[in-house]
C-alpha cells in the first residue's frame, strides 16, 4: 500500500500513472485502501492545479488470501468494488473500474459450473447487484483457456522466468 503522497509523487514523477493495491482479507486493510484513496485524491487535488497529470489506483484482489468456496465470499469482494466504483480516483477502462486478481484460479464461490461461471457470480453478477468493472485477474491457468472465459476482459500473465 501506498503510504503517502511521496509515494505517489515519485511513482507519477517515474511515469506510472497507477498503482495496484494487493487486498487481502484482513480487516486492517479496509482502512489501507481508505488512506490510500484519501491520499490519491489529494494528490490529484493538487496535480489538478498544475501540469500534472493525474494518479489512479485499481484493486486487485489477493485470492490467496480471501476464501472463495461459498457464493457468500464473494460479498467482501463486492463490497469494495460497489464503495470504490464511483471514486474519481479508481483506474477506469473502457468507462468501467478496472479490478484484478493475485490468483483465482481455484475459486468455485459456489458454483459447480466452472472458473468462468464462479468469478461471473462474484464481479459481474448482473442486475444491478454491483457496478460493472473492467475484470483483468491473473489466474494462474493455461492462457490458451481465456478466450473461452468471457468474464475475463483481459488477463494478468504472470511469468515465471525472466530470460
């Protein structure tokens, strides 16, 4: 987590125009994602002023961390996607919040339908329940699996040799 604006001064200074914030399940990161928000905002009170341009975040979900089996573990993910949508500083694509995974790839939140049908439910359940995101996890699965997966917009391709 970012823990100030000179963090956010001297990432934007370096050219990056967003961070990931890493959300786990432990309560003491509510408030994190809080000081984080509150600190971009006045970050961009300021670069709103001048020549700056201004800063995002995007939420990416720690699947590592949050339990995934029952339909109701998706209810703290949906949580922070509903109170973060509307905020002016979450990273947007394509008009809609962009949120991502640590990954996923196992998580079923109830559903015996798959890994496409099970993060359907938890981000982009329909009607209304949640704000439509911009959904771009890094699951940990052959890529050759994600155009078969449409609730994917995107993915995360994490490498494991840096050649």
């Amino acid at each position: 987590m970012c823990s100030s604006n000179v963090d956010i001064t001297l990432a934007a200074s370096k050219g990056l125009d967003a961070f990931a914030l890493n959300i786990g399940k432990d309560n003491w990161q509510i408030a994190q994602v809080a000081y984080a928000y509150a600190a971009v905002h006045l970050y961009n009170s300021h670069a709103s002023r001048s020549s700056m341009s201004p800063f995002k975040l995007f939420l990416s979900f720690d699947m590592s961390s949050f339990p995934c089996a029952s339909a109701d573990d998706a209810t703290p993910l949906q949580r922070y996607i509903g109170k973060y949508s509307g905020n002016l500083s979450s990273m947007r694509v394509n008009g809609h919040m962009l949120v991502s995974t640590f990954a996923g790839e196992s998580c079923t939140f109830g559903s015996n339908q798959g890994l496409n049908d099970a993060w359907t439910r938890a981000v982009k359940p329909g009607g209304g329940t949640i704000p439509n995101i911009w959904f771009v996890p890094s699951f940990f699965i052959d890529p050759t699996r994600f155009p078969s997966m449409p609730v994917l917009d995107g993915a995360f391709q994490v490498s494991t040799s840096f050649t």
